[in-house]
C-alpha cells in the first residue's frame, strides 16, 4: 500500500498549506481544531483515488479533495450540535469546547471555505464538478433532515432507513469517487459505476458505523460508547430490533426508550436485546450485501487495474476498521 501512503502524504501536506485568518480568532481557530483533529481522511482519498484509475496527474485534484474534507468537517460540526454529541474523534466537539453560535458560525466558513478550493478545478470540468458537489450537498442535508425527522417517530421501516443513510452518507463518499474520476478525464459511464461503488460502498460503512457505536470501544471510536442507544437514534440496529421483537421484548425496549433512567445502564439494557434478537449479525449481513454489491460495480470500471486493485484494498481494510 505504498501508493496509497503517497497519495496520503500528499493530501497531508496539501492541506497543511492551507492558510486561514488569524481574526476573529473565535471564527477561525474552531476551523483549524476540527481540520486537524484527525480522522480517516477518507473522502479526500477517494478523489484523488478517482482520478489516479484513469490519469497518473493527481494535481488538478488536489484543490477539490480539500473541499471534500472541508465540507465532510463541516457537516460534522453542525451535526454534532443538533444530536448534542459531546465527542468527536476522542474531543471535545466543537460546540462543546466552544458553544453552539460558534460551531454554527465556524460551520458556515468550512462550508464557504470548501468552495473556494472547489473552484480552483480546471475550467474544463468545473461546470460538471459544481453540479455534483451542489447535488450531493443538498442531498446530505436531505439525508440530515430525513435523520432529524426520525427523531420524532416510532414507526421508521428499514427501507426508510437505507435512504436516509444513502442520502446523509453514502453520497458523500460515491460523488468523492466521481469528482475525481470526472478530473481524470474518464467517460461518464466509468464515472457513473466508481458512483455506484462508492453509494454502495458508503451504506455499507454507515451500517458498520451502527454496529461500532454499540460494540466499538469508545478509545478506538472516539465517541461516547452506545451514544445513539441514549439519544434513542434510528439505527439498523434498533429498527432491526423492533421487528423482530417478541410483545415482552416490545415492551422491555420501549420502557429503556421511554423511560428516564439513561447512560450505561440503558445502553447494556438494550444491547442485551440486541444480543437476544441477534441483530448484530443481521446487520453485518447487510453490510456485507452493500459492499460486495458495490464490488461488482467496481469490477465493471474500465481503467488502471492496479489503481483499482488499491481502491478495492482500501475500501476492503475500512470495512475490518474498529473505529
């Protein structure tokens, strides 16, 4: 995986360069902490990924999957205050360390700052660039909303679900693949199947993400263990749950749902339904039926065999990730 070091590397020091203001410090200095705190860098990679299946010039790359990564951050920040998450890659989230007007003030200028790098694309490609990234921006928070909306119901069927993560996650990640398959110079049914990849790919991840936040450990996570237990989050998981569960089990996780007794106590009350429903295993099931769908996507794509063989290994090595 040499070339994918290098890739990282690159991106590492691209982003590195990147100034922000010193004033107002409360604007800017929330940017800088959520930009380096870390994180798996993956849709930054995955455009430049992209690109590298059909052309070995990753240049005219570079500005857009900084964009990508500021955008990620971005959404991060702002849904971390809206599901009052106190966490956020082993810290303090930012409207934690700070307060909620900053996160959202901070959130705005990743958002704005996201596309100044965007539009430094060659002007070639750039219409086609702005489209994808409007849509797939507008759809993550149509996936948010969605999110938001499921807060209030009880009723969430899992094909409901699977939209709801397909629009707040996976399309992030799929047009990623496609922005920087589009800079490469492919055709667009290759950039259409790296997409489909990705959607199936990011759905994939998303599952996964349900299964670390109940059994990941918290040090490796880097979020509070069993979070969206607490904060009664539609996931897979609890949906899973519910259709499957007996009328005594019904009533058992209702009254956890319901009740006011939270934090671990809870979370081990409702994981030991879970265990009893065997939903974790289901929901692996299905993590493994999106992902080995996106493969054969991937197979599909006419480019560098060994670029696809690296896109394949990594995407391969998140899937086994335990944070």
């Amino acid at each position: 995986m040499n070339e994918l070091a290098a890739l990282s590397k690159t991106f590492e020091q691209v982003l590195e360069e990147l100034e922000l203001p010193k004033e107002p410090r409360l604007l800017y200095e929330p940017v800088s902490y959520t930009i380096n705190n870390g994180g798996k860098r993956m849709r930054p990679l995955l455009v430049l990924l992209g690109c590298k299946i059909f052309s070995e010039d990753i240049s005219q790359a570079l500005h857009p999957s900084v964009a990508i990564e500021m955008f990620h951050n971005f959404t991060l920040v702002h849904d971390d205050i809206m599901d009052r998450a106190p966490l956020r890659r082993g810290k303090p989230s930012v409207y934690q360390k700070w307060n909620d007007n900053v996160a959202i003030l901070s959130g705005d200028a990743m958002m704005v700052k996201s596309y100044q790098s965007l539009v430094q694309t060659r002007k070639e490609v750039l219409a086609e660039v702005l489209d994808i990234f409007n849509l797939t921006a507008l759809e993550v928070c149509e996936g948010q909303q969605h999110d938001m909306d499921f807060e209030e119901r009880d009723d969430v069927s899992i094909s409901e679900y699977l939209e709801m993560i397909r629009l707040k996650t996976a399309v992030l990640l799929a047009a990623s693949l496609k922005l920087g398959a589009v800079i490469g110079g492919t055709s667009e049914e290759n950039a259409q199947k790296l997409y489909v990849f990705g959607l199936n790919a990011g759905i994939a991840f998303q599952l996964q993400d349900d299964i670390l936040d109940v059994y990941g450990e918290t040090a490796k996570v880097g979020k509070q263990k069993g979070g969206d237990i607490i904060a009664n989050k539609q996931t897979y998981l609890l949906i899973k749950a519910k259709e499957l569960a007996t009328k005594k089990q019904t009533s058992e996780l209702n009254s956890w749902l319901n009740g006011s007794i939270s934090g671990s106590e809870k979370v081990e009350a409702v994981t030991a339904l879970y265990q009893e429903l065997n939903v974790r295993e289901l929901a692996e099931a299905e993590m493994w039926k999106y992902f080995n769908r996106g493969l054969e996507s991937l197979k599909q794509v006419q480019g560098s065999e060994n670029w696809k063989n690296i896109l394949e290994q990594f995407a391969t090595n998140l899937m086994h990730r335990e944070s």
